[in-house]
C-alpha cells in the first residue's frame, strides 16, 4: 500500500500495505496526474506482472546465451571423449571446461545483450503502421498514423506520427470500449480537453530533437493496474501526435 501527501508541487509517497484506489483530488497544473496510476489497485498480482514486464529486455539475450552455452558444452563433451588434456582424465577434463563455460555465461550474456539492443532500440522511421513490427509499440499507436517516427527503449517508446482528430478520437474510443472497465483511473479523470504547455510536451520528449507541439490537447489510453499505458498529445493545427507509453 502507498501513502501519498501532496506538497510544494511535488508527491510524496509511503508504502504501508495493500491499495485499493486513491482519491484524485491531487491535480497539478496540468490536472489529474495519470503517474498516480502507478499507485492504484496495486496488489501482490500486479507487482508480479510489473516485474515480469521489467524482465523483458533480458529474455532474447538470455536465451541467445543460453543456445550458445549448450552449444558448447555439447562441443566439450565430444572433445572430451575424443581427445582430453594430456594427464586429464575425462571426467575432469569435462567439469574444467563446463565451469569455465558457466562462468563466461554472463559475461558473454552482457556481450549479447549489447549487440540486440543496438537493433531493438533507438529511434526508428517508418511510413505507416504495418511496417511497425513490434507488438509492443503497436498496441499504442492507431492504425491510421502516417509518418510515424519511434524511440524505443527497454521500458517503454516515445512516439510522432500524422493523424487527423477524428481517426485519432475513434481509435482511442475503440481502446476505452475494449479496456475501459479494466483501467486504474477512469477516463473522465484523465482527459479534459485542456491545452497543455508547450514546455511540459518539450520535458516529456527531451532528447529529441522532434518540433514543439503547440496548442496540443492531452488524451490518454486506460490505464493498467502496476501504470502501463500512453499519453498521446494532439496539435490540431498541424495534425500530429506525439506520444509516450511505458510498459512497466
């Protein structure tokens, strides 16, 4: 369970047990913060699943690792029975060379993990949804967006693309309709139609050398249960999107 007090602009949070929801009175000046969801309906399944997600990045190099490893244990033991160190029997001639392998195991599983991350993450252009890919990023981003522009990142992606407002509002209405009930913050607590600050859309995209939108609206996705979810800000003058989600 989370305590939160509010002070000076900031939260300050206190775990004490179990949550069940937490009053949204607390608003900033951009009006209810969607991070509150980070703390709402938390319970022991969703710190699991939480956790699960924050695993994700490991599991491909690991498993490259891993084929890797077997790989060549499978190749000691056939040099093994073959041809062991001269006055090595081979039994330890075997255990030598596999404790060495294990040892390597994470060293190599680093070595790995650097080669895929410099092909999964970054930032990515692509001319419309079915050259995404990546379920992932496409759980977020509407069929209709055109121009699309990705930066992934092992935690989530920040995402700008081309829509007009009303395939945008019909694709978000179609996520509240499928996800709605499931959402830790209900939609009337996240969206009101309110311009946001040029600079607040400029923190959430540092970094990137991607325009200021200005005049943009604020709209959201449900949220889950341990904050997963997406903030999409739409400028009506020039019919882009800039969006963040993570997937926690």
């Amino acid at each position: 369970m989370f305590q939160l007090a509010w002070s000076h602009g900031k939260i300050k949070v206190t775990r004490v047990g179990p949550v069940n929801k937490i009053p949204m009175e607390l608003k900033s000046g951009r009006g209810t913060m969607p991070r509150l969801a980070l703390f709402c309906r938390h319970s022991a399944q969703s710190d699991v699943i939480a956790k699960t997600r924050m695993l994700w990045p490991l599991v491909l190099p690991i498993q490259i690792t891993s084929c890797i490893l077997a790989a060549v244990i499978a190749v000691i033991a056939v040099v093994t029975v073959i041809s062991p160190i001269r006055k090595w029997g081979r039994p330890k001639t075997f255990a030598v060379l596999t404790i060495i392998s294990f040892v390597s195991f994470i060293p190599s599983c680093v070595g790995v993990t650097s080669i895929v991350d410099a092909y999964r993450f970054g930032t990515f252009q692509y001319a419309s949804f079915t050259e995404l890919q990546d379920f992932r990023v496409e759980r977020f981003v509407p069929k209709k967006a055109r121009n699309i522009t990705v930066n992934k990142y092992a935690m989530g992606h920040k995402a700008k693309y081309t829509i007009s407002e009303s395939e945008l509002k019909s694709y978000l209405d179609q996520l509240w309709d499928a996800h709605g009930k499931q959402s830790a913050i209900p939609r009337k607590d996240l969206e009101n139609d309110a311009v946001v600050a040029p600079e607040d859309i400029k923190a959430d995209f540092s970094g990137l050398d991607w325009p200021v939108l200005e005049n943009a609206v604020e709209y959201h996705s449900p949220v889950e249960a341990d904050g997963g979810g997406a903030t999409y800000y739409f400028s009506r003058e020039s019919s882009i999107v800039y969006h963040r989600a993570g997937y926690w």
